[in-house]
C-alpha cells in the first residue's frame, strides 16, 4: 500500500515525501467492499513538470487547513471530512510538540 501511495502522488500532484499518519478508513462504497486509506504527506519535493501535469494539464495549488476545508466543503464534503480529522487531532505526524495545523496543503487528493 505504502508504494500506491508514493507512486499517485508523484504521479497525480508531483510532490514526493514522508508519509505521515493515517487520518482514516474511508467507506466510498458499502457494496462493493471499497475502501480509501487517508494519511497526511510530509512533501520534501516538488516537482515543476509531472505526469498528469504534462498528460492531463493538471495544475497544483497551495492552500491552507481552514481555506481547503471551505472549498471542499461545496464541491467534495467527504475530502473535507478528512481535513476534519487533521484538524480535531494533532496535526501530519501526531506530535504533541507540532499540533499548529495551518500548514499548506496541495489540493490534490493524494
């Protein structure tokens, strides 16, 4: 699981990094048994050309906690769901010396 991780997020957003804590088990479909692992990404690098940005367009933006939860809250409550979870805990790593959660994050689900 860990490598799928690693592997979509440099493939969808560009960025490579430390994998940091689970925020959750997502159910997406009770039906089909579908299941979505959430953890935070500590980036350590980004890059200026990617696969989707070179195949799809795709474009990467910064946003801080609190603004990514309001704009997902209209389009995608369940992404925003995770951004809850980040913010009513400790913070990426869950460390009680780091709980200052306005870090930046890509809005690109990774």
């Amino acid at each position: 699981m860990t490598f799928g991780v690693f592997s979509s997020c440099l493939w969808q957003a560009g960025v490579k990094g430390k994998l940091g804590r689970l925020l959750g088990i997502f159910e997406q479909n009770q039906d089909r048994k579908h299941r979505t692992y959430v953890f935070t990404l500590i980036v350590t690098e980004t890059l200026e050309a990617w696969e989707d940005s070179v195949t799809v367009g795709r474009k990467r933006k910064w946003f801080k906690v609190d603004e990514a939860i309001r704009v997902l809250q209209s389009h995608k409550p369940v992404h925003a769901d995770y951004l809850h979870r980040l913010t009513n805990t400790c913070g990426p790593v869950c460390n009680p010396t780091n709980c200052n959660v306005q870090r930046l994050l890509p809005s690109l689900h990774c």
